[in-house]
C-alpha cells in the first residue's frame, strides 16, 4: 500500500511538472490576458479620451512581435509607407511575416501598404488575415470597412463598421459614417 501511494505520489508531482507552462506561453498566457482586459476597458469607455488612452495601450501591445528582428524590420517598412516606397514596405513585411506569421499586425501594416499602393484586392486579403489572427483588430474592420465603401459595397462596409464599433465604441468617424450609410443601406422606417 505504501508502495502504490508513493506510486501516486510520483504520478501527481510528475503531472504538475508537465502542467507548468513553458517560459514562453506563461508570458503569451499573461499578454493575452492583459489584452482581453484592455478590450473590457475599451468597451466600457465613458468617453472619448478614456476610449483613445485604452486604444493605444492596445496598439502598442499588438506591434510587438515577441522578436526584435521582426519588431526592427515592421519600425523600417514604417519608415518606408512614411517616405512613400511602398514597394520597399510590402518586401520588408514579406520578410517580418516569414518571420511571424501570427503577428497580426504585420499583416495590418501590409495591408496599409498594399492600400497604399492601389491594390485593395491584396489589401482585403491581408486585412482578412489580420482578423483571422486578431479578431478584435478594430483598425482592420475599419480599414475592411474603407476599401468596401470605396469599391462600393455599402452592405458589407456597413457590416464591418458596426464590428469595429461594437469593439471601440468611441472611434467617432465610424460612428458617424455608420449613421449616414445605415438609412441608405437599410432604408428608412416611416
């Protein structure tokens, strides 16, 4: 009987080794946390400066990548949309995105680039991509809701407007895009 629950004993000490986190997902673990707080916070923003201070502690959360190449390399395809070598910007983000292919906003960023550069169809694909890896990307939806309204699909702009509000309820250029196209979209109750 000794023998068994020392048996035990072993199996249980050997289980909580294996339940302890690797170095890495204890701090993606915590990261993650922290950030579905801030998107609380956001969403239970009394105004617009509070919503804004929340929003950018978020932002700065999701530009970094865990790698400081990748990091290094998405501050230099910034330099470059700034200087307008967009070219330059979308094989600086290939590079970052072979790098760290579940950064979401690397992928943002090639969509600004893309955007920037006239092709919106890429632009949709890297912004699909972005929300694939970060739903709650309130800047995706609104970029998403940009290229639709441009290209004309007021229904789907629509559509994406209302998500990236739904996440950041104080982004009030949205909102007032979303009050003006609503009726036209939808129509008007009498």
């Amino acid at each position: 009987m000794a023998a068994l629950i020392a048996s035990a004993g072993q199996g249980f000490a050997q289980g909580e080794r294996a339940a302890k986190p690797r170095p890495g997902q204890a701090e993606s673990a915590r990261r993650g946390a922290t950030l579905d707080e801030l998107f609380a916070r956001l969403a239970g923003a009394k105004d617009e400066t509070e919503a804004n201070g929340v929003a950018s502690l978020i932002e700065r959360r999701w530009m970094r990548s865990g790698s400081d190449t990748a990091d290094l390399l998405l501050a230099r395809a910034g330099e470059a949309i700034k200087g307008k070598d967009y070219p330059l910007a979308i094989e600086l983000l290939d590079r970052v995105i072979a790098l760290q292919p579940g950064w979401a906003e690397a992928w943002n960023r090639r969509a600004t680039a893309f955007y920037l550069l006239d092709d919106p169809v890429s632009a949709v694909a890297d912004l699909r991509q972005t929300l694939a890896r970060e739903p709650r990307h309130f800047a995706a939806l609104a970029g998403l809701g940009h290229i639709y309204m441009a290209n004309g699909d007021k229904t789907r702009a629509l559509e994406a407007y209302r998500k990236a509000l739904a996440i950041h309820p104080h982004l009030d250029t949205v909102r007032t895009t979303v009050e003006h196209l609503a009726p036209e979209v939808e129509g008007r109750d009498l």
